[in-house]
C-alpha cells in the first residue's frame, strides 16, 4: 500500500532579501556586470524604500511590489539600460529622467559640469553668463550648471523632439527655473544670440563602432546621440566653426571628448581661432574635458 505525498507548490520568495538573492541570480547568470547594486537599485524602485531601509528591515514585497521587479528584471535580461527601466538617474544631485529617446546621462559627463563650475569659481565667467548648452538632451548639463550657478542663464538645443520634453520635464521636476530648453539643430534656435559659455557632449562614437557596442547603447539608446560621423569628430567641427557667431570675446568652449580624440579637436580648434586652455582628464585617465578660449 502505498501513501500520498503531500503535494508542494513553490512559493517564490517574498521578502527584501531573498527577493535580492534572486534578482543577483538572475542577472548574474545573465551575464550582467553588477549584479548586486543593479539589484538594490530595482528593488528600491519597486518598493520606494531606501538601501538602507531594504537591509535593515527586509520587509515582505507586497503583490504590486513584487510584480514590478519581475517586469524589471525581465527587461534588463533583454538588455534594456537599467536607467530606462526604472526611469530615471541620478546626476550631480538631480534626479534625471530618461527613457527612449534620449542618451543616459554618464559618470564621465559630472566631470564636464564640474571643470565648467572652476571656471565660474575662478571668476573667468561671471555669475551672470549667458550659457549654451549644445545637443542638452535629458538637459543634464545645462540643468546642473543651471542650479549650481543661479545667476546665470543657460539654454538647452536639441535636434530631438523628444530630447527636449525629457529636458522640460526634467527642469520642472527640478525646480530649475533659469534652464531653457528649445528645439532645433546647433546654433539655429539662437540665431543673432551671443554666449559667455558653450558647453557640449556631442556624439562622438565613429559611424563604424555603433554596432560593436553594448546592447544596452547599440540596441537602445538614440544613433543621433551617438554618432559623430566617419572619425567621431563631425560635431566638434560643426560646434567649433559656429562658435565664433556667438561667443563673447572672453567666452569660453567646454567640450567632453572620447578616448583618443583631444589631439584631434585641439587641432580643430586652433585652425578655427581657439587655442586649449585646460584639459581634464578622467578617473581611467582619458583627456576627457577640453576647454578652449579665443587666440
């Protein structure tokens, strides 16, 4: 005679912790480069709940909780940037929201603001500069230097339509009041307008190497935000010639560049009339920041 088994249903795990061990499994096993804080980092988005509250605590998901990082997870797997999937990133202090349509603001660009605000403290620009920020997508840059200097007044161009709503989006969420965001290409929004600052992180990835990116760039984020053209340098000579329209005598240009390509753009510049007045490198040591001023 035999006996019945008690049947066992599986019960997926609930609370905070267990629900992380499994998020790190399966984006680990995915091949996802840091797993663990891009676990942390769905788990507070689906919860509201800090780092710090998820650890101590380890409360039990609830149902809507639980469905939200199950939908997270399964798009991150599919390689959709974590930052699209909860929506939003930090950045100097701002939170920024981003989505499809628009570039992930990056770590690197924080050192661009950072080199643009020396410059302010320096007293090379006054408070009161009149700032343009070049292809401001999310609005990232223009919104920081914005809030850090507010004084001045930047204003945002984008080619993007949908750039711009994240920028305006974005500068209400912040409370920025002295960022304007308009749409249209390089220096046509601004015809006949004059700046103390140009700043810009143009796209300056080689047509050729789009393709030969991550997943998350390449198969996501928008190509006009990426690509420079045939040497990566199609914006900087754009940017460069068409600054001398529109800076002030004593303005300043305040390029973010890739690896490899300071030499090049200095050399852009100078043939324009600029000559290099500082050059920042980044934490992985590329020449990363260029600021240029009149000859």
């Amino acid at each position: 005679m035999t006996r019945d088994l008690p049947s066992y249903k599986y019960k997926p795990p609930t609370t905070a912790l267990a629900v992380f061990r499994d998020i790190c499994q399966r984006l680990s096993s995915s091949g996802i480069e840091d797993a663990p804080a891009e676990a942390e980092l769905i788990l507070s988005f689906a919860t509201g709940l800090s780092r710090v509250a998820l650890y101590s605590d380890n409360p039990e998901l609830s149902d809507r909780a639980l469905k939200v990082v199950e939908d997270a997870v399964r798009r991150r797997l599919r390689r959709v940037p974590l930052q699209y999937v909860i929506g939003e990133v930090e950045f100097l202090s701002l939170t920024i929201k981003v989505g499809p349509g628009v570039l992930i603001p990056r770590p690197e660009t924080e050192l661009l603001v950072l080199e643009v605000l020396e410059l302010f403290r320096e007293g090379l620009l006054p408070q009161d500069a009149h700032v343009l920020d070049i292809g401001t997508g999310s609005g990232c840059i223009g919104l920081a230097i914005a809030r850090m200097v507010p004084s001045c007044h930047v204003t945002g161009v984008d080619v993007s339509a949908s750039a711009i709503d994240y920028a305006r989006k974005n500068r209400n969420l912040n409370g920025v009041k002295n960022f304007y965001p308009l749409l249209g290409s390089l220096f046509e929004p601004v015809k006949g307008r004059v700046f103390d600052l140009i700043v810009s992180n143009p796209p300056y990835i080689r047509t050729d190497e789009i393709a030969h990116l991550q997943k998350e760039v390449s198969g996501y984020e928008p190509v006009m935000a990426l690509d420079g053209g045939r040497d990566g340098l199609d914006f900087y000579r754009m940017i460069i010639s068409g600054a001398a329209g529109h800076l002030a005598r004593e303005g300043v240009i305040s390029l973010e560049a890739g690896a490899g390509q300071a030499e090049s753009i200095a050399e852009i510049a100078k043939a324009e009339g600029f000559s290099p007045f500082r050059i920042r490198k980044d934490l992985s040591s590329i020449e990363r920041v260029l600021i240029f001023r009149r000859r």
